[in-house]
C-alpha cells in the first residue's frame, strides 16, 4: 500500500514535481488566450486561425491522452511523466519560433502530445504513491496549484504580451522543465502495474478517437456537416474497437462504476463551461472593453487567489461529507459568475462589472475542482489510476475543444469577429448563456446521479464505489475486483 504522507520531504517533492509539471499543460491551456489577439496580428491570422491554435493543442491532448495514462501504468508512471515534460518543453520552444501561423498550428499539435503523457501521469504519481488518508488532501493541493497554472494564465500571457512578446509565452516553458525533470528523477518514486506490460497498444483505438475528434472539431469550426458525420461514425467505430479488443486504450468496464460514469459526464458539461469562458473572456475585455493585455489578464486574478487559498479544504470537505453536494452547488455558483460576465461590455468598470462575476465564478471553481478530481480517482482501483486519470482529462480536454470550436458558430461569430467590437460584444453574450447553461446541466446530473460517500468513511469500499450494483459489462472484472 503506498505510504508516502504530505507531511514527509519525499511527500512535499513529489506535490512540487506533479504541480510542476502539470502546471505546465494547464497553464498552457489558458496562457495562449490572452495573446490571441497579437498573435493574430502579428502573423496575419484569421478567427478561424486563432481557434485552431487553441484547438491543435486541445485535439492531440483529447485524443491522446488515454493512451499516455496506459503507457505509465505499463512502463512506469514517472518514466512517461518525465517523456512527456521533455516533449512538451521541446515542442514549446518550436512555438515560440513559428514564423507563421501554420508552423505555429503544428507546433501546438505537437505540445498536445507532450501534454497527453505528463498530465494523467501527474496524478496518477500522486494517487500511487500517498498514504489513503492524505490522498484526498493531496489531490486538492495538486488541483488548486494546478487550477492557479491554469488561472494565472492569464495574467502571465497579458505580462509577457505587453513585454517581451507572445514568443515567451511559450519559451517560458524550457526553464520550468529544466527543473521538473532532475526533481522527478531524483524525489519522485517509480510506480506501474507491469503484469499488464505483455500486451500489445491499441494503435486502432488511439487512432480512431484521434480522427474522430479531429474531424468533429473541424467540422464545427468550418460548419462542414459531412465531415462532422463522418467523424460521429468514427467515433461509433472507436466504441466497438475498444468493446472488441482484448486489450483496450479504454477497457469499457471502468464505466461499471456508476460513480466514476456520472462524474466524468459532469466534467463534460463543467469544462465546456471553462474552455468557452477562457477563450472568450479575455478577448473580451480587449477587443470590446479596451483593456490591455496585461490588464484583461490581471483582472480574473481573484479566481487564482480562491484557488490558492481553498482547493486544499474544498478536497478535506468533499472526503467528510461526501462529492455529491460539492458538485451540486459548484457550477451553480460557476455559473451566476458567467451570468454576471453578461455586464462586462465596452468601457467595463473593473469594481462593478468584472470584479464580482470573477469572485462568483472562482468560488464555484473552489466548490468543485478539487472533489471531482478525487471522486474520479476514488471510483476506480489504485492499479488503474492511470487510465482513470486519462479518461477524465480526455473528458475534460474534449469538452473544451467542442466549446472552442461550436461557441463561433452558434453565435454567429464571423471570421473577422474579434476586429469588430460590438460584433463580438453580442456573441460573447450570447456565448456566456451557453456556458452558464452547460454548468446547470452538469449541476442537476450530478445531484442525479453522484452518490454521496458516507462522512468520515475511510474504508477502501467505501472511497471505491464497491456498494455500486451495477454488474460489470461482459467479459470485465467482477464486482469484488473493481472495489479492490
């Protein structure tokens, strides 16, 4: 049983590591919006151009996500993390050199795949390695950190953007590498399930999932409805492969957990929230409320500063009183923040207009960031924390990239949307009602379906969701099995 506690040396290095490094991808996810609008100067780019810089990196994460948290429960949880760091470090300084918009698409693509193996290792090193009962505060460290890498984002980008240039929103990743990786080979303990290690990996799942999503993304930002059918198709081939492998990117029968199913339809509906809102928000308060860059980034700071200061007890209170009531109220307090976003228009007052829709959505952030990252990990064997790490991100990940991708078309948003101020004003309205809605309908399915753990309840069937009566699917684990 890993043992490791919060408290010990070893237990503070790996916390620093995977905060690291994770923080790398989710501050990538969130830095590059603030820069769109130069970016899209300066290399000549149109909105749909901007959209897949966004959505390079989104798509190859998504779709390749599942395949890097199967590769550290096989070969190793660290050896990936590190891959993936270094990858990702490489691919971000081809970023920050892209003489054009297309190099730049590329590249991104290509950080997406450093993404897709750091980021499900990252929380799996600490689910593998943490005592249970520092577990749950574990994650909510790790979430909180690794939601300021995301939130800060903004901030940064708008710094740097003003600065030194766009090019250093992606340089500034070599350094940070530079001291991830001799930390997780030095601190960080090796983990892995390697009686799995003899199978053979399922290029024609990860391959299927990939297109799909590539397809249904492109389809959306360019309105082609063929293609957008044809990637449906491939995505209904993605579930028969992997219903027919006998060694599966996604074994089917992780979804007899009720609990682990329900919690990660919730990420979908709460990410779509986030990835619209992130790529809207702050080239809002540039291109309608004549912020600068730095200005528009620094203003949803607060949001960074709830994350610090709550995650770790948000985590503590969903472990007692169970995730169901967390992940009820959350997005509700989320989305009265979007709803109060509908008041920032030109000449926005920081005080009154954005100031409080900032604070609301950070405090519904806190309320349910961190309980849904641990309920996701608590549903499912430790041996499998990998692969459940992987599915939900790839959730998560995928939401954000559909949000990204159809928030434009079903706003009317033009090519030249982001040139014109009151044109965008009016789709950015109309887009905050989307994301607000998105987050009530991931409120009311997790009332629905996320069941409530016992307080206090320490035993491992407890925090595994063996009391679920749902039969395993055929040909997948017994009941005993999934509660181990």
């Amino acid at each position: 049983m890993p043992d490791v506690r919060i408290s010990s040396p070893q237990g503070r290095w790996i916390l620093f590591t995977t905060i690291l490094g994770s923080g790398m991808a989710l501050l990538d996810a969130t830095v590059v919006n603030v820069a769109l609008p130069r970016m899209g100067e300066d290399l000549d780019a149109n909105l749909s151009a901007l959209q897949w810089t966004v959505n390079a990196y989104m798509l190859t994460l998504a779709g390749l996500i599942l395949l890097g948290g199967s590769l550290g429960d096989r070969y190793g949880r660290r050896r990936i993390f590190v891959v993936g760091v270094v990858w990702f470090a490489a691919a971000s300084l081809l970023c920050g050199l892209a003489p054009n918009a297309e190099v730049l698409i590329a590249a991104r693509a290509l950080q997406g795949v450093g993404g897709a193996l750091l980021t499900p290792g990252s929380l799996a090193l600490i689910q593998a390695s943490f005592h249970p009962d520092d577990r749950g505060r574990a994650v909510g460290l790790w979430s909180g950190f690794g939601g300021i890498g995301a939130a800060v984002g903004p901030f940064l980008g708008g710094w740097l953007v003003d600065g030194p240039g766009w090019r250093w929103v992606f340089l500034l990743n070599v350094p940070l590498a530079l001291v991830c990786v001799p930390v997780a080979l030095r601190h960080v303990p090796e983990s892995g399930d390697g009686s799995t290690a003899h199978g053979r990996f399922d290029v024609l799942g990860a391959a299927l999932g990939a297109l799909s999503l590539a397809l249904v993304t492109y389809a959306l930002i360019e309105a082609d409805w063929i293609t957008a059918v044809l990637g449906v198709v491939l995505g209904v081939a993605f579930v028969y492969v992997e219903k027919r492998r006998p060694d599966p990117m996604m074994p089917l029968d992780v979804f007899a957990s009720r609990q682990f199913t329900a919690v990660n339809l919730v990420t979908l509906c709460v990410y779509a929230a986030l990835g619209g809102f992130f790529f809207l928000a702050v080239i809002q308060l540039q291109v309608v409320s004549g912020y600068s860059a730095l200005a528009a980034g620094t203003a949803l700071l607060p949001t960074t500063l709830l994350m610090l200061l709550l995650s770790a007890r948000s985590g503590a209170l969903a472990d007692r009183i169970g995730p169901r009531i967390p992940l009820t109220v959350g997005p509700l307090v989320s989305a009265a923040g979007l709803l109060l976003m509908l008041r920032v228009g030109p000449d926005a007052s920081y005080v009154a207009d954005v100031l409080p829709a900032v604070l609301v959505f950070g405090l519904g952030l806190v309320a349910l960031v961190a309980p849904l990252t641990a309920t996701v990990l608590a549903s499912v064997d430790v041996a499998r924390a990998g692969l459940a790490s992987g599915i939900n991100n790839a959730a998560a990940r995928a939401a954000g990239l559909v949000a990204v991708a159809a928030l434009p078309l079903l706003t009317g948003m033009s090519e030249e949307a982001y040139r014109s101020p009151d044109a965008f004003d009016d789709a950015f309205g109309q887009a905050m009602l989307w994301c607000a809605g998105a987050l009530v309908v991931g409120s009311v399915l997790a009332f629905a379906t996320v069941r409530s753990l016992p307080p206090g309840c320490r035993k491992p069937e407890c925090r595994t969701n063996a009391a679920i009566s749902a039969p395993p699917l055929e040909g997948g684990p017994t009941r005993k099995r999934l509660a181990s």
